[in-house]
C-alpha cells in the first residue's frame, strides 16, 4: 500500500487534487475530518476540540489502511491539525506529534497557495496570502525536518493537477 498525503493551506486545492488522484489510479480516498466535525457541531471550534477532530480523522484514517488499498490518499493528517491548533490557540495536544511521526507516509504533496485564488466556503479562516504563505512555510518546515519524503506543488490548477499525477505515478511505479 502506498499512502498519499495533500498537505498545505486552506484553498490550495487539497481537496479537489484528492479526488483527481483518486479518479486517475483509483484507491481510498479518506477526506478531511474536521469539516464534518464542524458541520456536527455548528459552533466556534475550541481547543478542547483538537482532540476529537484529531481522533476522528485518525479512526477515518485507520479504517482505510484496513482495507488495505493499492493507493491510499489523504485529503489531509494530522499535521493540519497541529498547525491549526497552533495557529488558532496557541498550544495543541502533547500526543499529535509522536502518533503522526509514528506512521508511515509515502508521499506528501505541499500545496502552495500561490497561483490560485482563496475561495470562501464558510469554514475557511485565511483569505490573506501572507496568512496561507505562513501556513505553508510551517507545513515544509516540519516535513524537513522530520524528513517526510515531500513534493511541492505549485501554479495554476492544470499545472498543479499535471505535477500531482505525475508524481504518484512515479511513486506506483516504485
């Protein structure tokens, strides 16, 4: 099984690259908890809440490895979570960091959100581009260091859809 992750700011395109992903090769594709998380619970997100959205995307998460797909694509992992929990309060859960590092990722494809528009949806937060570029460079800061094997995506949308398929192409054909 290899595992794809899209990482990267809100409105870069995780969401929609996923599903061309998963359209082109096929697999499992697990999306993004914490919207449904956020259409359950229609109110402001707190931090007493991080862990739950962290434990529901991981659940998501597990029972898809379960299934044991050829392609196993992730809207998103919890290095969202733990960027965002910093990000809107500060602090975020000890144990996020240690059950992230603790699975294995085969790819990571680092949106850049340059070169496409932000689009509002209702739960977005960060229509400033220096916002999501702060969002970004945090993104590859930990996946450097933490050497979690990275591609950065960048440009229009046929662009960014051309380099995402080409490189998990190149990963199956590994």
């Amino acid at each position: 099984m290899k595992v794809v992750v899209l990482a990267g700011p809100e409105s870069s395109g995780k969401s929609w690259l996923s599903a061309q992903l998963q359209q082109q090769f096929g697999g499992l594709l697990v999306a993004e908890y914490v919207r449904y998380f956020m259409e359950q619970n229609p109110r402001d997100t707190c931090l007493g809440d991080i862990t739950a959205i962290a434990r529901g995307q991981l659940a998501w998460e597990d029972a898809a490895r379960a299934q044991s797909p050829q392609l196993l694509i992730l809207d998103t992992h919890l290095l969202s979570n733990i960027l965002w929990s910093k990000t809107l309060f500060g602090d975020c859960p000890a144990w996020l960091e240690p059950e992230l590092l603790s699975r294995h990722y085969d790819l990571h494809l680092l949106l850049s959100p340059k070169d496409v528009d932000w689009t509002p949806d209702g739960l977005r937060c960060q229509p400033s581009l220096d916002e999501r570029l702060q969002f970004f460079e945090q993104s590859r800061t930990w996946l450097e260091q933490h050497r979690q094997p990275m591609q950065i995506i960048r440009g229009g949308w046929q662009e960014r859809q051309a380099c995402a398929l080409h490189a998990v192409g190149q990963l199956l054909a590994n």
